[in-house]
C-alpha cells in the first residue's frame, strides 16, 4: 500500500518556475515541497537566455548571483535588418516600476544545466523547501474534502495530498491537460533548431539577431568561448528542410546572416558542443489557470512562440504573482484569479507584438518582406523615441504605457 504524505502546498515540476515560485515562498516563510521528475537538470535547447527583467526578479530572490557565476552578463542585442544594423542597449531601458536602487539592465546567457544546478543549490539550501525527485507525477484528483492528491507514475513514491497544488510542469504538461485546463488559442506556427558551439575568440557581451530569408539568426555569447546558434522558421519551411540536411542548411544561414563573426565561430567546420535540437516554436493561451487550491504557472500555463525569448522571464514574474496570492492565505479560485488576471494582462500584449514580429520577419514570401525591414531599421534607429521602447521590450519590462495604434505602428515601421 502507497504510502500517503500530508502537506500544505505542492509544485509539481522544479523547473526555472517552479523552484522560483519555491524561493519565493520561501523568503515569506511559508514551506512547500516540489516533486519533480527529472534527478538532475537537461541541457535542452530552450532557455538559455534570461532576459533583464526576469534577472531583476532573480536579484529579489537573492539568487541572481549564483546563477550569474555560471552565465555571461549580456548587455543589449545587435539586429541586422536587412542592411541596416540596430545596436540597442539594455543601458536605454527606464528602470521598470517599483524596481530597487541595484536594478542593473543585464541579461544572462549560458549552457541550462549549470545555471539550473546553481538555482537546484540555493532552493537545496532552504529549510522551508523540501525537494522530492525524482517523482514523476502521473494524475492529480479531487478528494470529497476538496483537498488535492498527487499520485506517482511509479506508483512506489509516496503519494501527496495538499491543500495548494501549483502544476509547472512545462508547455507538454498533461496534468494541465488531464484536469480540465485546455488552451483557447493554441498554434505551432516556427521551428526553432541549433546547437551550442565553441569559438575561437569572445564574441563581446551583445545577443546578435539577423533577418534571414530562410528566417531569424540568433547568436548568444555563452561564457568560456561558448555560443548557441539558433535559427527560427516559419513552419511552412518544413519541407524544404526535411529535403536536405538541417545542419548544413542552418550554417548556411548563420555565414550568411553573421559575415562578420563566421569564421571566429568555427566557419564550415564549427566545434559543435552539444546535440543539434529541433523544436517546434509553440503559442498556447489558456483563459483560466487556477481552481480552489490549484494553479498552473509558467509555460504549463500558457507559452508563447519563443521567437522573442520571454519565455523565463514571464514565468518568473508568475512566479511572484503567485506567491504573493498564495502568501494571503485564501487559496479558493476567486481570489486565485487576481494571479490569473495579472498574467493574462501580461502575456496578451506579448503575444500581439510576438505575432506582429513572426509576420514582419518571417513572412518571407510577401513582396514588400525586403522593403519593410529597411523602413524599421530606418525608425529604430530613431536614438531617443523608439530604441528604448525596443530596449523595454527586448529586455521582457513591461512597457510603461500601453502603447497607442500610431505608437505601434510608428515602433514597427509599418505606417
Ligand atoms: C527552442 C526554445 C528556446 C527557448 N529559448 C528561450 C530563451 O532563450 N529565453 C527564455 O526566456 N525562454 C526561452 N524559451 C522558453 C522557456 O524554455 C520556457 O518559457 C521555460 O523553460 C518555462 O519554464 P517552466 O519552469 O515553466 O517549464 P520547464 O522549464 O519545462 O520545466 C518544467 C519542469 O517540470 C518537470 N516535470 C515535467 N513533467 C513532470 C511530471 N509529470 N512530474 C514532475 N515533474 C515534471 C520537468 O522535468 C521540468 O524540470 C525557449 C523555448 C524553446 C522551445
């Protein structure tokens, strides 16, 4: 007979989220356990570049340091438009709303695996925070006393039965799914495809981004002479790239998208350090995420195509969100829905400008594709209205007002 454990709150899925969500409650004094599935942290192709805004939230956890040690401190991001170059700095951001005297506009890159094992030791550390893994969560029900019980796939782990059950099992989550949650709008509409490779000299401290026909280039510096090349299609692509090789095609489009810096990172002939990864590129809103005593946070919740990589930032900003409804004490669905609300107002406007951005840099095939992308370089370059709204937005700050149709419209280049 399983055994059956007894706690106040349960995370499933110690990801960047869920173990966030932990040290949050944690630093309020308030215990959780986290079941999690896997013993030690994957290096997958996803989630390598924390953007200023969920750093400033790593900071107010107290744990931005030791994720740092393993990361590069980046500074900005350096678009190719076309033929035209946009250099922003994060140095242009306003501080966000509410932020400390420390606020300090820096991203962090680097391999998943060490900046997840710097965030598994701090949460390790707290006394509050009790880590069972591996424990693979197979189904969460209902009991009559309308408290929840989380069953193990292994059906050898202790079962657990909580009051406040939060799911942050990641975009695939099925518990999500089995209990009811499904998202409202849901597409698949890129692929995201590269690998982490090592270069010759150091490639400074901005994030490059170049237009491609093919699609988007992305080079992050990593630390010690590492950088992940990423290459972002549109999903009608697909079967031009199953008819060659992926590789040879996604070098294709890095010599030509970075000239400058191709041969530093290895030319014809990179030092590939890590699997070469595909992934399709996921859009999911979910109107309601919360139930009396439950709630999804992070990509379980909802995710957004990762072209503009927000994805750690906004699910560290749900992460807060949460734990500052959790920490009142009233766990019952309506007053869960002020998290619920708070992230909906978030993700919406991301998703719109995400959308906006996927069609101008994309949509390769409309004749105007070539025109377009000199017309933003030509307004991004515009120092003092448009780049830091851009650098707000690179960056994953909320902006400080909702931008205005001619706003929009002025940002994108498309009047
Ligand atoms: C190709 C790609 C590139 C991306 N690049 C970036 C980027 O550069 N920057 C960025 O900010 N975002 C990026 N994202 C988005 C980012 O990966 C996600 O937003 C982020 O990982 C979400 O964190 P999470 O904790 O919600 O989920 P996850 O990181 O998926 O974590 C879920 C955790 O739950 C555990 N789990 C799953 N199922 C169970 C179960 N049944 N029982 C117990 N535990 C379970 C998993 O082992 C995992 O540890 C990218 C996404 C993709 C697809």
């Amino acid at each position: 007979m399983t055994h059956i454990e007894q706690r106040e709150i349960v995370i499933v899925g110690g990801g960047m989220v869920g173990s966030a969500l932990a040290l949050a409650l944690s630093r309020r004094s308030i215990p959780c356990t986290v079941l999690e599935r896997a013993e030690a942290p994957l290096d997958l192709l996803r989630g390598e570049l924390i953007q200023p805004a969920g750093v400033d939230i790593l900071q107010e956890l107290g744990v931005r340091d030791q994720v740092a040690a393993a990361c590069l401190e980046t500074t900005g991001i350096t678009m190719q438009l076309g033929a035209a170059t946009c250099d922003i700095a994060y140095d242009l951001c306003p501080p966000p709303a509410g932020s400390s005297g420390t606020f300090r506009p820096r991203g962090l890159a680097g391999w998943r695996r060490p900046m997840y094992e710097a965030l598994g030791r701090r949460l390790a550390a707290e006394r509050s925070v009790e880590i069972v893994a591996p424990f693979v969560a197979r189904s969460i029900e209902r009991l009559p006393d309308r408290r929840l019980r989380i069953t193990s796939r292994d059906g050898l782990s202790p079962t657990f039965e909580a009051s406040m059950v939060v799911v942050a099992d990641g975009q695939a989550s099925r518990l999500a799914r089995d209990l009811g949650f499904h998202a409202s709008e849901e597409s698949e509409r890129t692929l995201v495809q590269g690998f982490v490779g090592r270069t010759t000299e150091n490639l400074g401290t901005r994030v490059r981004m170049a237009i491609h026909p093919l699609g988007v280039a992305w080079l992050f510096p990593f630390p010690d002479g590492f950088y992940r090349s990423t290459v972002q299609v549109d999903v009608s692509r697909l079967p031009a790239l199953r008819r060659g090789d992926p590789l040879a095609c996604h070098l294709t489009v890095v010599r030509e998208a970075f000239p400058d810096v191709w041969e530093l990172i290895g030319g014809e002939h990179p030092d590939v350090r890590s699997p070469f990864h595909t992934h399709p590129g996921r859009t999911a809103i979910h109107a309601g995420i919360v139930e009396d005593g439950l709630a999804l946070a992070g990509d379980a919740a909802g995710c957004l195509d990762p072209l503009t990589g927000t994805g750690l930032a906004q699910g560290l900003r749900d992460a807060m969100s949460l734990a500052g409804v959790i920490a009142d004490g009233d766990w019952t669905a309506r007053a869960l829905r002020s998290y619920e609300r708070d992230r909906l107002a978030r993700l919406l406007p991301k998703r719109e400008a995400n959308e906006v951005l996927t069609y101008a840099f994309l949509e390769r095939d409309e004749p105007f594709a070539a025109a377009l992308l000199g017309r933003l370089a030509a307004r991004w370059s515009d120092r003092d209205r448009v780049l830091p709204v851009i650098a707000m937005e690179t960056a994953g700050y909320p902006l400080p007002m909702v931008p205005s149709f001619g706003l929009r419209a002025h940002f994108l280049g498309l009047l």
